[in-house]
C-alpha cells in the first residue's frame, strides 16, 4: 500500500490533542494544499478563515453543541461557502449590463449556487485533513458549525452569500497508538452501486448491521438489534435538539441566500 492510500485507510477523529504547537510552516502546508484541491470552474467558492482568538475558540466550544475539546484545539480553520466574493465582483464590473448584449436575464446566486460553494468549500476541507494527517497532525470536524446561525453570522462578520460549511480542528494526538482501532464502516455492497440506485431491501438490514447487532445486543435476536440500533440512532441523532436547530439554522441560511429573509 503505497502511503497515501496508507494515510487515507487508517484515518480518524482526532479530539485529544498534544501540547505540541502546529508551526506556521505546518499551517502554510496545509492551506497550500486546501487551495490546490479541485474546485467549479476554477472559481474557488470558498473562503477559509483562521480562527486564532481564544475568546472566539472559547465561544465556539459552546455554540457547536457544547465541545470543550474545540477550545483547546491547537489550530481552528473554518471552511465557508463563498458566493459572495464573485457577486461582487459581477456587480464591479457591471457584468448585469452585459446580459442585454446576449439576450440574457439577469438574476442573483440562488441554491444550485449554495450547492455548489458547499462541494468547493468541503473539497478545500477534506483536503486540508489528508495534508494534515501526512505531517502527523490529526483532525476532527465540526459540523455544528451550521447550528445557530445569529451567533456565527455576526462571529465571523459573514455577508448574504456565504455559509459556513464545516470547522475542522487540527492538532497533534495527544496518544500515538501504533494499533489504530478504526470506526466500523458499512460494507461496500450497501455504498457502492454500478450503474444506478439500489435502496436497501428489508430484509437486508439484518444483515447490514449483523456486527453492530452481535456487539451492541448480544441478548438480541440480530433483526431485532438492527431494529433496536435504528430506533436509538432515530432518536440520539435524527430528531435530537441539535439536528432540529440545524435544520433551522440551514433553512434560515438558504432563506437569506434566496431573499426570503434578510440577515440578522
């Protein structure tokens, strides 16, 4: 296995972190490589802020659900949508005024706009965490980020065409096991499909989460500890307080993108 494959197999959240600094060299490296990752049109619709001021990281550790170990995090980078920098740059240049000349209608950034800066901005991300897991230095996201949208609005000074999109915290493990044990993942047949979309038949759950099933309700028939996984999960993640804050504080942001609500 060749190294790169070696980094990508055995990485994982990373929320204990060493006392060890991450050095400017070791920052510059990683947002080189963030910036290097594929992006739309080469248009690169997304902005990555620094986050270096403990009172800022102090706030953040309660208004993402309440993680203290975001406070402590050696080094904070949050990864916005960004459309706003090219609606600025339409608007300087008079590009509106253009579309007369080509028998077009003018208009303004809306979801497929959204859509498309969040896989920009996540891209940025995700590699980010692959250069930083090659120097030895561990991550872990935050996507809490997208919870209270008054709060990090006004935080981070964010205009009308933006969303922040994820948080990363990075910092060197404050344990180096040689062993990793590596969080279960689902089969590959339930992920990868050829050539179109398969929903998972009922009868396959069982199966799907046979190991979940035997590990968590051993006392259980395997059926009935799928069932009983799906039930807690339903309940933990899906309809807790902070999904349902989300999804308010998405849907506002989205508003606010389509003129349905003006920001905060």
């Amino acid at each position: 296995m060749n190294p790169t494959l070696e980094i990508l197999s055995k990485r994982r959240s990373i929320r204990k972190y060493a006392d060890t600094p991450i050095t400017r060299e070791e920052k510059d490296a990683i947002l080189n490589a963030a910036m290097r990752s594929p992006t739309a049109g080469n248009m690169m619709l997304y902005t990555i802020i620094e986050v270096e001021d403990q009172e800022l990281k102090d706030r953040l550790a309660v208004s993402c659900d309440n993680q203290p170990f975001i406070a402590s995090a050696p080094y904070l980078l949050l990864f916005v949508a960004d459309y706003q920098r090219w609606m600025d740059l339409f608007r300087y240049s008079g590009a509106e005024d253009k579309c007369a000349e080509n028998d077009l209608e003018p208009r303004l950034a809306e979801e497929g706009d959204l859509l498309l800066a969040c896989c920009d901005a996540l891209i940025a991300a995700q590699t980010a965490v692959i250069a930083a897991e090659s120097m030895g230095i561990g991550s872990c996201y935050i996507g809490d980020i997208l919870e209270n949208y008054e709060i990090h609005r006004k935080m981070f000074d964010l205009p009308k065409y933006t969303l922040p999109i994820t948080l990363i915290c990075f910092g060197h493990p404050a344990v180096i096991k040689e062993e990793v044990r590596l969080t279960r993942r689902f089969d590959r047949s339930y992920i990868v499909h050829q050539n179109r979309y398969q929903r998972v038949a009922d009868a396959d759950f069982t199966q799907m989460f046979k190991s979940t099933s035997e590990r968590q309700f051993p006392d259980l028939a395997l059926d009935e500890g799928a069932r009983e996984f799906a039930r807690n999960m339903y309940i933990r993640k899906f309809v807790s307080d902070f999904s349902v804050e989300m999804s308010r504080s998405v849907k506002k942001w989205i508003e606010i993108w389509t003129g349905k609500a003006n920001p905060e």
